[in-house]
C-alpha cells in the first residue's frame, strides 16, 4: 500500500544553561551536550502525520498478499461443546 504523508512539525533547539522557555516549540539543551537524540521527535511527526485508518482500494491488493490470506483463511465455522449447550439450556 503506497501512502502519502504529509506532515509539518517545527520545534526550535537552543542552546543554554537554563531552561526559560515554556513552549513545545522551543527545546533548551545544555550548553555541553554533545549529542542529540532526535527519535522521539522524528517518532512524533510521523504519527501524527498518518491517518488513524489506512484504507486502501480493493483493486490495489497486492495479488501475492491475497493469495497467502487465501491460503490461511478459515474455511469451518467454529462448533460449540455440546455440553456449553445444555449447560445454556439451565440458565434460562
């Protein structure tokens, strides 16, 4: 399934020795800090710029795809224990 996302997340990196910013926007890290991890940000953009159901059309399956849910696909329905049944019938 081929998806288009489109998305804008700005966030602001600066550099200080105090955190005085309250924003979302703007992220204060130490003025010795080497390294930054970025996942998190990356993680979030991402998410939020996919849909919450991705649906795609019938006639785009993958035809490989299909044949393997074919090949696992249940064909029986489930039959109930006998005695679920007459354990039902005491009930009501």
């Amino acid at each position: 399934m081929e998806l288009a996302v489109n998305g804008d997340l700005r966030q602001i990196y600066k550099t200080s020795t105090r955190s005085e910013y309250d924003d979302e926007e703007v992220i204060t890290i130490g003025s010795n800090q080497h390294e930054l991890n970025l996942t998190d940000a990356f993680y979030e953009c991402l998410v939020l710029a996919l849909p919450v159901r991705r649906i795609h059309k019938e006639d785009d399956c993958d035809p490989a795809v299909l044949e393997a849910l074919r090949k696992i696909e249940v064909k029986e329905e489930h039959q109930s224990d006998p005695r679920w049944n007459a354990l039902r019938g005491l009930a009501g």
